[in-house]
C-alpha cells in the first residue's frame, strides 16, 4: 500500500536558521530517509521550492503564489510504501516535520489495480 | 450563568466514569448509557444556567439519564427485559439525591468489562479512555496513531460487542482475577505509554495521558489492594512521572544521569516508594514491581550516590526470565553496558530477532552507545545514524547527533 506523507511546516523558519542548524536538519532529515530505505518503504521523496515560486492554474489563467496565508506551508513530500495505515501513521511520527510543523498521511489511490 | 456552565464542565470531567459505570451497569448496555449521560449533559447545559445548578449536580445527571434510558428502552421494546433494573436505578438515584450520599464507585467493573477476554487486545486501553474518562475517540486515536474515524469504528464495535455477547457488568470471580486484572493493567499501562513518549513538539496534546493513567492505576490498586502488581504498576508509572520535568533541558534530552535533582517531584517518589513497599507485602512477585524496583534502584543512585548498577543488572535479568519483551531485553544491554560490560550488553542485542530490531528506535540507540564504548567508530556512525533517522522528537534527534558527531571523523 502506497501513502503520501505531506509535510507541512513554516518554511520561514528554514530562512531563519544559521548554517550549522540547517546542516543539522537536513542531516535528520537524510537519517529518516535512511531508515525508510532500510525497513523497505522509501520510494521517493523531496523537499519543494519556497512557495512563492508556486503557480496555480484555475480555468485557464495562471496565477503567481503564494496563495495561503497559513503560516504553515507544503514543504516537502515522502511517497512511502508500507502494509498498512497504522505503519504509514508510525513512519509519519518519526518524520522530523512532525515534531516542527505537521505531517499528512494520504493514501494513494491505486488504479492500475 | 457561567458558574453553572462551570459546575457542569467540571462535573464532567471529575465524575464521568462514575456516571457512566453507575448507568452501564444497570442497562448492560454501554454505548445507551453515553448517550443517555450525553443528553443529560446537554439538558444540563440548557436548563442550570436559567434556574441555577442543582445541590447535587450528579444525582441530577444520573436522574435525567435514566429517564432517556427507560424512554429508550420504551422505543426499542426491551422494555420488559431492563425496566425493572432501571426502575431500581431511578429509585436509588431519587435516594443519593435526597441524602447527598456519595453514589457507589462501580468503575471497576467498567475496566474489567473493557478488558474482558471478549474485546480485542487493541481496543482495551481506548475503550476505557472513553468509558471511564469519558476522552473522546479524535484524542484517543490521535495518542494511538490510527485516525480518528478508524478509532470511533473500533469502539462502536467493542461495544455492540459487550451487549451482543452479554458481557456480565460483574468483577470476575476471584479465581479468574489473575488474567482480567492483567488486561486491565497491561491497557492502563499501554495509555502511560503512549503519553510518556511524547513529552514535547507537536503531541503536547498527548501529554495529559500519562495523568489519567496514574488516575487509573491509583483507582485499580485502592479497589484491588492484595494484588501485588497493581501496586507494582502505579510505582512504575509514578517514579517515571517524578521526573517528567526533569527530562527536558531547555529543549534539550538529558539522560537519568545529568537530570537537575531539584525538578524531580519528590512527593510522586515518595508516593512510588511507600506503593512497591506495599506490592512487595502482597508477596506475588511480577514484571511490574520488577521495573518499578529498576527505577527505585536509579533514583536511589542518583538521590543517595548508592552504586546500584549492579542491582539493576540483576533486575534486569529476573524480569527477562519472567516476562521477556524487547523493551526488557535493550534495556537489560543499557544496564550491562552501564556495569562497564560491553561485550555482554553487545551480545544480548545480537540475539535478538532482526524483525523486532530493525525499526526499534531504542535497539538503534543502546547498539550505538555500545559500539562506541568498544571503538568500533565506523558501526557506531551507521547505528547513530538509524537510532536518528527513527527517533520521533526533536531533543532525542540533536542528543544523538551530538554523540554521532563526537566520533569524529570516520571513514564511511
């Protein structure tokens, strides 16, 4: 079973950080990710461009971004592949996006069958 | 007017077990007492702040829930089966009004139905947060990580179970009290649990289960004083409570060793000290006074500057023989590792099965700090590097990553 775990999280928070700290993120980020790929789950993941590069395409007019207010954005993304929800929900804590920000667990939708 | 809104949240929150143990047992049906309870909760709401609170707010509760009981039982025509049950109820309720005498505290029941062999495993522990602490199923499957419409599906479930299969709103027979009283412990135990891992980030929500539990555990001990474990068990859950603020530095892990004494609460230490005292009275020897005696055994190291290392190796080892789990066997290489045995502490978390292990957050961390201990850099770096990558909070993530950067430079 496939899941889309969505981080979300106040990307100014990122801008704010010193060199050190964000060296320190992105390595709990690459230890999450090697733990994925070594219980087997890991097919992809990345961290998204700020959202002020964002586009939105609506009935045909294209509209720069942002466009949320919230101060908490889409970040970055891990498509994981594990037995069922509870697993996808126990991958979704240790995500380090949860302790700073939110994590979403959507299922995907599986039409090739 | 917002007093009696008050009094009525508050009766809530102090008295909902009571409420709902007291009305379950009378109709054998406990999702008709919720609802009952709920809408005498509601008509509560809308009348007290008009005419004032009543004397006794739970009498009333308890007066207008019966009412929809036997008005449901009316429209169901069930009738003849729980009326008179009900009509006893009503009667002992119009008498708790008159003399203000406290209601009979039937909660245990209510946990051991929750706990009955009946009811799967997994849905003991929530089933008693909503029924005796009335918490509703979004927190309680936000605590367990299921969602929360998942979560609300498995209670409904448990309870169509309990009137379906007649589940008998009696304690078990004492005879039959070793294993029900073990489920009830066991899902006290698993809500503690479930509150102590998350102390701080995003599940701060979480944190206040760890206090209903200790409620809970303190409930089942005064009702089933000789049982040993029940004791065991509110000792273990109070020590690791004592410390609660103490395991935080700003934002910071620190571990048993390095915590500032002052944060420890000495009066929860004292309390867990005088309950593995009367556990040990009971004389029935059990995984739970064993771990709360692993506590005492630290505490008192750090308290009284007793070296207790040895001690706890040896708890350590009882409670393996006695109730082998994963947890046990990590923290038993933690001990060995901590009595300077290395090697000993590398081997126990050798034996273990490679699928207990491989995403066991706590085999990850105790396999690095050991592996560091015997130089073995390189081993140690991929070991610190998995103990972060299945870490859950933030603190845990930068203790570790401070320790993996203390290796230095190693070739990978």
């Amino acid at each position: 079973m496939n899941y889309l775990l969505l981080l979300y999280q106040d990307e100014n928070l990122w801008e704010k950080k010193s060199e050190d700290e964000k060296a320190e993120t992105m390595g709990a980020y690459f230890s999450y990710a090697d733990a994925l790929r070594e219980a087997g789950a890991h097919i992809d993941g990345a961290p998204l461009e700020h959202s002020s590069t964002s586009k939105r395409v609506r009935t045909n007019r294209v509209q720069d971004g942002p466009f949320a207010d919230a101060k908490e954005q889409l970040g970055g993304y891990f498509l994981i592949d594990v037995d069922n929800l509870d697993s996808a929900l126990e991958w979704a804590a240790r995500c380090p996006c949860a302790s700073t920000g939110h994590v979403e667990v959507r299922p995907v939708w599986n039409i090739g069958g | 007017m917002n007093d009696a809104r008050a009094i009525a949240e508050e009766t809530a929150r102090a008295s909902y077990g009571r409420l709902l143990a007291w009305l379950s047992s009378r109709s054998n049906d406990v999702a008709a007492a919720e609802d009952a309870l709920a809408d005498a909760f509601r008509a509560a709401l809308e009348t007290w702040p008009e005419r004032g609170a009543p004397n006794s707010p739970e009498a009333w509760l308890l007066t207008a829930a019966r009412r929809k009981l036997i008005d449901g039982s009316r429209r169901k025509n069930t009738y003849k089966d729980s009326i008179p049950a009900l009509t006893l109820a009503a009667e002992e309720a119009e008498i708790a009004m008159r003399d203000e005498a406290p209601f009979p505290d039937e909660r245990l029941k209510l946990l051991f139905i929750c706990a009955h062999p009946a009811i799967d495993a997994g849905v003991r522990t929530p089933l008693m947060l909503q029924t005796v602490l009335g918490l509703d199923a979004a927190r309680i499957a936000s605590a367990f990580l299921v969602s929360p419409a998942a979560m609300s599906g498995r209670l409904v479930r448990a309870k169509r179970k309990i009137k379906a299969a007649a589940i008998p709103f009696e304690p078990p027979e004492p005879q039959a009290w070793g294993p029900r009283i073990g489920a009830v412990l066991e899902a006290i135990y698993a809500a503690y649990g479930a509150g102590w891992d998350e102390i701080d980030g995003s599940a701060n929500a979480n944190a206040n289960l760890t206090g209903e539990a200790i409620f809970l555990a303190r409930l089942t001990a005064n009702l089933i004083p000789d049982q040993g474990e029940t004791w065991g068990l509110l000792s273990l859950m109070l020590h690791a409570e004592a410390r609660r603020d103490a395991r935080r530095k700003d934002g910071a892990y620190m571990p048993l060793g390095e915590q500032d004494l002052a944060l420890w609460n000495q009066a929860m230490i004292d309390e867990a000290e005088a309950a593995l005292a009367r556990a040990w009275k009971c004389g029935q020897v059990g995984a739970y006074q064993i771990e709360a005696a692993i506590q005492s055994a630290h505490v008192a190291a750090r308290l009284k500057g007793h070296d207790t290392t040895v001690d706890i190796v040896l708890l350590y080892e009882k409670l393996n023989a006695l109730a082998p789990t994963a947890g046990a066997a990590v923290g038993y290489a933690g001990a060995l590792a901590a009595a300077g045995r290395f090697e000993d502490g590398f081997k126990v978390l050798d034996a273990m099965h490679p699928e207990q292990t491989k995403n066991y957050q706590a085999w990850w961390a105790v396999r690095a700090h050991i592996l560091n201990k015997l130089e073995r850099k390189n081993e140690a770096k991929i070991a610190y590097d998995r103990a972060i990558g299945l870490a859950e909070d933030e603190a845990t993530r930068r203790f570790l990553a401070a320790k993996r950067a203390a290796l230095g430079k190693v070739r990978s």
